[in-house]
C-alpha cells in the first residue's frame, strides 16, 4: 500500500509538471501573431503595451511599437519602430486635419494670387492713364504758354515706358 501511495504521488507529480509546463514557458503575447483582434507581432518586445481595445497592428522587430497600447492599423517594422506611438488612430486623424488645413491654405494662396493679378494689372493700367493726362496737362500748358506769346503751336511728343 505504501508503495502504491508513492506511485501515485509519482504519477501526480508528473501529471502536475506536464499539465503547467506549457503556461509556464507560454509568452504572453504568443510570437508569430496569434494576438486578438487582429495584431501581429515578431520579435523581442513587439507589441509589448498592446491593450484589448487595439486592431490591426503589425510589428516586426526588437521593441517594434512597444508602447502602442490603442492604436489601429499601425505598421512597424525594424528595431524600435514607432517605439513611442501610444494610439496611431489619434495621429492618423491629427494629420488628416492638417492636409486638410494645408489644402485650404492652398485654395486662399491661389486665390490671393489671382487677386494680386486682378490688381497688377488695374494698376498697370492706372498708370497708362496718368502719364496720358500728365502728358496731356503739360502740352496744355506748353500751349497755353505758346499762344499767350504769339509762338508756334505747339507738339505733342509722348514718351513711352
């Protein structure tokens, strides 16, 4: 009998070791994906932050997007890629929003230049104009001068610019 007891303690000690040897040399996440929600991640530390609320995150190397806790659909790969990227998501719309300004910076920068045409070319003209009447101003007193001392009429020379 009491060598049976100690079969069975034998027994139930190797059962014991079998049945907690793999979560004890488990990783925590698994490599070679197997993450929820469809994450990725290879390599020491990849994906090491990575929360429940986070999908689609690939990760390829050593501390690859080690401190991506929600972000979606991040890419890293190479040694300590995107190491401090927490959300990814957050970012993604962050730059959104900023092509989104740069474009309308875009669309008032050509429009203040078509503006600034619009005006060259009316002050352009505006100047036409003024050397027209200061020529025409100094012929008339050219003439007005003539003619009060009984000289020749006077020419007209226009001078253009």
């Amino acid at each position: 009998m009491k060598n049976q007891k100690i079969i069975f303690a034998a027994i139930l000690s190797v059962l014991a070791c079998f049945a907690l040897s793999p979560k004890a040399r488990a990783v925590s996440p698994p490599p070679d994906g197997g993450y929820a929600n469809a994450n990725t991640a290879e390599g020491e530390d990849a994906l090491f932050s990575l929360a429940a609320t986070a999908e689609k995150n690939t990760a390829i190397g050593f501390n690859a997007l080690y401190t991506n806790t929600t972000g979606f659909k991040n890419t890293a790969t190479g040694v300590f890629a995107l190491y401090n990227n927490t959300t990814g998501d957050v970012k993604l719309n962050e730059f959104l929003k900023a092509q989104s300004k740069i474009q309308k910076q875009e669309t008032t920068i050509t429009e203040l230049k078509d503006g600034m045409k619009v005006l060259t070319a009316s002050l352009r003209e505006q100047a036409a104009q003024i050397q027209k009447v200061s020529a025409q101003i100094e012929v008339s007193k050219f003439a007005t001068g003539r003619i009060r001392r009984g000289g020749p009429e006077p020419q007209m020379v226009l001078n253009d610019q």
